[in-house]
C-alpha cells in the first residue's frame, strides 16, 4: 500500500508519525526494547500529548532477528497466527551506556542489529563485518489515512545491484524489484498479478531475507514506492517482521524453513507421471481405462491416475460420493486400477453445495461458516447455494476428516486439494479468528487437514497432497500445482517464473498442467511443455476441457512423453536424494538459478531456465521452432542427452527438436542414474550407474543413492568408487570415457581418466 505523493509528500488525508528521537533503551535477558519519541525532545513538556513508538528486538533462533513496531498495544490479538520454531538462540545484547558511539547492539548469532540511540533513527543489520539492509529516518511509520483507519509500515534498505525473489507462487516478472504486491489469496489463474499462494517472504540476493509474520494482508511495494527500500505494511497498530541471515540464498530458506516449516517427505510413486480424466470433459469407467491402457500399449509408464470434479455428480460439490451413472463400483475400480500398479487421487475442495447431502448435516451441526447473524454465509459463484466447512472448528475438522477416511478407505490414495482462495471476510468464524487474518490463513487449515489424515491412515512419508492454495507455512503439505494457466508458450513461461518464486519462497516440490488447462494446446506447446513439465518435480497430465493423452495431439507427442517419462524415472536414484534433502534442509529441488550462482551476476535475472539439484541445468524450449537461449555459468558444461560440452560464463543460442532441450550436467559432478525407467519405486541403488562428469583433480564426494552410499575420489587420473550398504552390482561411467561394472558385493572400482 502506498502513502506517499512523491518523495515529500503525503497522500491526501495520510499522516504519519515517524520515530525521531530515542526516548529510552530497555535491556532484557534475550531482549531489547528502544521507545522512540516521534518529535524531537528538547524540554520535559515534548512527552505530553506525543506519541510514542516502541520497538522491539528478540530472537527464535540463530541468524534470525525478530522486529516488533508498536503504536497502542491494547488491541486483542484474535488470531490466527503463524506457527513457528523456536529454538535456543546465541543472543547477546549491548546497552547504549556501554557503547562510546551510542549504539545499541542485539546479536543472535551471526546477525546484529545495531541501532542508534543518537540522532536520526537508523537501525543497521550487520553479519560477517557486512551491513546487509538497513531502517533508517524515513523506514518506520505509524500511518493514519483519510478514513481514519491505521496502519504500520517498515521499509528497509536495497543496495545497488540488490535483487528481490519470492513473495509466493507469482506469474509475473521473477525479480520483484518495482513491483507492488499484495499478499492476498485469490483464484485469478496464472496470467493476473493475482496469486494462489501468498507468502510475505521475500529473498534478497544480499545475503538475507525477510519474513512478515501477519497472516492476513501484507502490502510490498519492492523498490516502488521508494526505489531505494522494500516497504511492508500492515493494518493496525503493530508490525512484526524477521530479518534472516543467509550468507546464500540455500542458507536463507535453510533458516526460514526451519522457522516456519520443512516440507513432508514425498512417497517415491508421486515422482512418476500423473494422469487426469481433465475436467469438464465426458468420462468413465470405460473412458478411464482406454487411457490407462492406451498408456501401457505405448510404453507410457503411468504411476498415479486422478478423478477430477466430476467424479461427483454434478451440483453435488463436495459430497464425497462417486456418481453412480458413470462409477457404479468405485470400490472395484480402484481395485482394478491398483492392480496396474497405479495409485489413485481423486479431487476435492472445501466448499460443500447446498444439494450436497452434507449442507444439511453440517448446517445444524454447526460446522459451515456463518454471518455474525448466524446465516450459513452462500455463494452460488462455482457450486449452487455452496457453504464454507469452518476448519478453526475441530469438530467440524474431524467430520470432514471422516468423510476422506472413507474414501482412503475404498483405494484412494492422495487427493487434490484445490480451491481454498475465495475466503470471505464477512463472516464469524467458530474460533473467533480475525476475518482479514483468517482470509490467507485458511489454506493452511485446509490442507493440513487433508494431509494429517491421509499420513494417518497411509502412514508416515505416504501422504501426498496436489494442492493449489497455500500460504506461510504450507509447504509442510506437499505437493503444490501452478493453477490455471492458458495452453500457450507465453502462458507455460508465466507458469515457470511462478515455479520459481514459490521455491524462493520455502516450498520444496512443485507441479503445473502439462499442456496449460484452459484452452487445448497445439501439439508444439504441448510437447514442449511435456520436456519441461517431466523434468519437474512432480508431472501431472491435466486440462480443463480436453484430454491430456498424449496421442490426442500427434504420434510424435507419444515419442516424447516415453522419451522424458522414462528419462525422468531413470533419474529418480538423484530426484529421491533431491526430495530428501528438501524434507531435511527446506532446499527445494527445482532452484532458481541464482539459489546455485549467487555470486554470479549474470544469473540473478535468469527466470526461463532453472536447476533441477545441484547439478543439472533445465531450460524448458518455448518456441515451436525450437530456439532457445541458454546461460551456463562459469565451468564446463556436459549435455545430458548428448554428451556435448560447453564452457560458461556465457549464453548460448540453441536449436531443439521435439525430442531434445537443454539438460546440462554442471561439472564435478556424479549423476547416479537408475537401471529401471518403467517405475518411479524401485531399488534405486540395484544395478545404479554413476555417471562422473569433468571430475575436478582432489575430488571427494559422497553420494546417497537409497540405503547405500558411494565415495568418489580423484587423485590426478586415478578414480576411486567405493559402494556402502549395498550388494547389487554397480556401474561407473566416466563422460566420454571408459565404464567399470562392480558384481554384487564388489564394493571398490578404479578407473583411470584419459583411457
């Protein structure tokens, strides 16, 4: 939100009181509190009448200070709140009085806020000798606009050459610099500046990163309206923000995720290809299974097939109840289907229609969202007289949880959670949460809900979601798609920089609709996006009202699904190391390219290509022609596909056909690659070859494939592999050079480079 005309100026009717003048410094245990006169103080008659502000450092972990603004503190706090980790931090802090330079210090590991106690306010972040951002005279301010209604805003300072990444799943330009942004669920598809996941996170490539704690609207104004800081605010009376030391940006989310978060670990099926009935196109049980076995007749594999909306009767959203003119033995089918080796998702939301069985139960039971008169608050926008299920309600929690259990209960295995941005602020909710706060919040409630359940019944490290919404905190409930994108290269360029914010922003898997949904695609947008969408996390075949199978578009489309589906299950021995990681560091698997080169200027603004790891550059072909422009960073850079080498820093312009994109290995690197490419959930370490590539001289890794582990050294040409935990014969191959096969139970090879 904006408050200023220009650099002097106010908006009409805006004031806004500012701290001037330092009042008092309040040392704590693990706290400091500076109370900030906002006129300057020259005789004892300034502290009547004036306002105070009152500023508060603590700490919940190293490398992270916590900010508080307040002007008056005696509202309620009716919630919700953000869930945060707290653990024992290294906090010290310094009073004024023992500074010669009147400068107070609060440190919390590596990170210190100095703040002056003389002069102009300034408050200086500071790790490693380095000043990382900074508030300063102009920063704070205690807004009061022409209607009378308050706000508190923080702008912090951005260096020259700062660059902005994050703020949730965001369509728009990657690098946020110049941007307003509105942290405000909304179903406003991929091509609007509207976003389903919101997060008031962002990500500087300064070495830091800031998170927001309010549920509810924050505004960004991103080098906007002030070029030279990012300014946040919210309404009311208090601001509460962390400042998160990197050095990296890795580091960051490491210490983000670690606050709000990490995501669940992912069942190994979920990697492998998704297949939907689509959603408003005619199908049934005979429909569903000329798709999945067109699939297996092509040498598609297929791990997981999902039901879209109509798996119930139209009008009828949310009954959890299968249509019985086209599904009459749901219990059967999904029998059928698990006996093909697939799993099953069916789609579901939190809205329930009022000719669903279950307006009327969860009407008098009390467990739909009302109107502070009591009225059930409906809507007919999506599904006819359709009410909201209250999750701040347990009971009503567990009553929808009962539903899902039944499914679970007939084969269902995961579950798309769609919806969950239309939440109205017009409402009284059971818990008596904020409506404003409650609006992004919900999401949270919403999937967790979901998720709990199927970990309950399906166990630890199965439950799986396919979820649009989310906020602060939802990565913890994976897996998360990129909404409603149109069947364009435009749109699927727009759907990757969206992938890219929200990996910025926490989250540590991510899915889209290969194709796009509204619209159907042409055969070159299609399988271009089937190359990008199958060298994603997660791959899922979805549209709105056409089907997704491949050979509805051309023989060829069919080539290229095999060709990638295959690839990608090969690569499950590093995607599974990559999901793990992101369970137990928050480092995501698909990564900006500035996540890996952030020192490296000239991947700070790279949003058409990403990392797939650590180690393989993907850059998605966005042209029916099959022009792109790739950068490779500094070193040399092998094609996956072809073995082909370039050496970076640089762009290159490539030519691809339909079967071809840029996959490149980033040297000193060991690729395993599986022996199976029909499965996503085998024995990835049985018959595992470890591809080593440009193998720098003194190389030592570790590599974890499964159970088993393999250390790789160079020392001059000589290669040595040796196998941990594992009997199963084993493979090495060096780039461009020989191959050693290891017998089961043979646990050491020697290669030597250059024969």
């Amino acid at each position: 939100m904006k408050f200023t005309d220009g650099y002097w100026q106010h908006l009409p009717g805006v004031t806004v009181l500012r701290p001037r003048e330092i009042a008092d410094v309040v040392v704590g245990e693990e706290s400091l509190t500076v109370y900030a006169s906002t006129v300057p103080l020259t005789s004892r008659g300034d502290t009547l009448n004036k306002a105070l502000v009152t500023v508060s450092f603590h700490s919940p972990m190293d490398d992270v200070i916590g900010v508080r603004i307040e002007h008056h503190r005696g509202g309620v706090d009716r919630g919700p709140a953000f869930a945060l980790t707290r653990t024992p931090a290294d906090v010290k802090v310094v009073e004024a009085e023992d500074a010669a330079d009147g400068i107070a210090t609060f440190r919390a590991g590596a990170l210190t806020a100095r703040i002056s106690t003389r002069g102009a306010w300034n408050v200086e972040f500071e790790a490693d000798g380095k000043v990382l951002t900074s508030s300063t005279a102009r920063s704070v301010g205690v807004v009061t606009d022409a209607r009378g209604d308050a706000y508190v805003h923080e702008q912090l300072g951005l260096g020259v050459r700062e660059h902005v990444y994050g703020l949730g799943e965001r369509f728009g330009a990657f690098v946020k610099n110049g941007q307003s942004v509105d942290i405000w669920n909304e179903d406003g598809g991929t091509a609007s500046e509207q976003a389903y996941k919101n997060v008031p996170f962002y990500l500087s490539d300064a070495g830091y990163g800031v998170f927001v704690d309010h549920p509810g609207r924050v505004s960004f104004e991103v080098g906007s309206e002030a070029v030279s800081r990012t300014q946040f605010s919210v309404a009311g009376e208090s601001l509460e923000y962390y400042v998160i030391h990197g050095p990296t940006p890795k580091d960051v989310l490491r210490r983000y995720t670690a606050l709000t978060g990490r995501p669940a670990q992912v069942p190994a099926w979920s990697y492998g290809l998704w297949l939907s009935t689509s959603f408003t196109t005619q199908y049934d049980e005979a429909t569903v299974m000329s798709f999945v076995d067109g699939m297996a007749e092509r040498g598609l594999p297929l791990s997981v097939f999902h039901f879209d909306c109509f798996w119930m009767r139209a009008y009828h959203w949310t009954d959890f109840t299968w249509d019985p003119a086209t599904f009459p033995d749901p219990e059967g089918l999904l029998a059928r289907l698990h006996a093909k080796g697939l799993k099953v998702c069916v789609w579901i939301n939190p809205y329930i229609a009022q000719r669903s069985a279950l307006f009327d139960e969860g009407r008098a039971a009390g467990y739909l969202v009302t109107r502070a008169d009591g009225t059930v608050r409906q809507t007919d926008q999506w599904q006819s007289g359709m009410g909201l299920v209250d999750f701040t309600n347990p009971d009503a929690v567990a009553w929808y949880q009962g539903y899902l259990r039944h499914l679970i209960a007939q084969g269902v295995d995961s579950f798309k959670t769609d919806f969950g941005e239309r939440i109205p602020t017009d409402v009284v909710w059971h818990d008596g949460s904020d409506p404003e706060r409650m609006h992004n919040h919900y999401t949270h409630l919403y999937n967790r809900a979901v998720f709990d359940v199927l970990e309950a019944e399906r166990g630890e490290g199965e439950a799986v979601l396919f979820a649009r919404s989310a906020t602060a905190g939802g990565q913890q409930f994976p897996v998360h798609w990129g909404g409603d994108s149109e069947s364009t290269f435009v749109s699927m360029a727009e759907t990757l920089r969206g992938g890219l914010s929200l990996a910025s922003s926490g989250f540590g898997f991510w899915s889209h609709d290969i194709g796009g949904f509204e619209g159907t695609p042409d055969a070159a947008v299609f399988k271009r996006w089937l190359a990008f969408g199958l060298l994603s996390s997660h791959s899922r075949l979805h549209g709105s009202d056409s089907y997704r199978v491949p050979w509805a578009f051309d023989e060829e489309a069919v080539d290229v699904a095999r060709l990638f589906t295959r690839l990608k299950l090969s690569l499950m021995p590093y995607l599974a190391r990559l999901g793990q990681d992101a369970h137990t560091s928050g480092v995501p698997v698909m990564r900006p390219m500035v996540l890996e080169f952030p020192d490296d200027p000239g991947a700070a603004t790279v949003d058409t290509q990403y990392m797939l790891g650590e180690s393989l550059l993907v850059a998605p072909v966005f042209t029916a022609e099959g022009d792109v422009d790739v950068y490779l960073p500094d070193g040399t850079w092998t094609s996956l596909l072809t073995g082909d080498q370039v050496t970076g820093p640089r762009w290159v312009r490539e030519k691809h056909g339909y079967l071809s994109l840029p996959v490149y290995v980033r040297q000193d690197t060991v690729l395993p690659v599986g022996a199976r490419s029909d499965r996503p959930d085998y024995a990835w370490a049985d018959g595992v070859t470890l591809r080593l590539v440009e193998l720098a001289d003194g190389h030592r890794s570790v590599t974890r494939v499964g159970d088993a582990s393999f250390v790789v050294t160079r020392d001059g040409s000589a290669v040595r592999v040796e196998a941990r935990g594992t009997d199963a014969p084993w493979s090495v191959a060096l780039a461009g050079g020989p191959t050693a096969t290891a017998d089961a139970g043979q646990d050491v090879v020697t290669l030597t480079i250059g024969t």
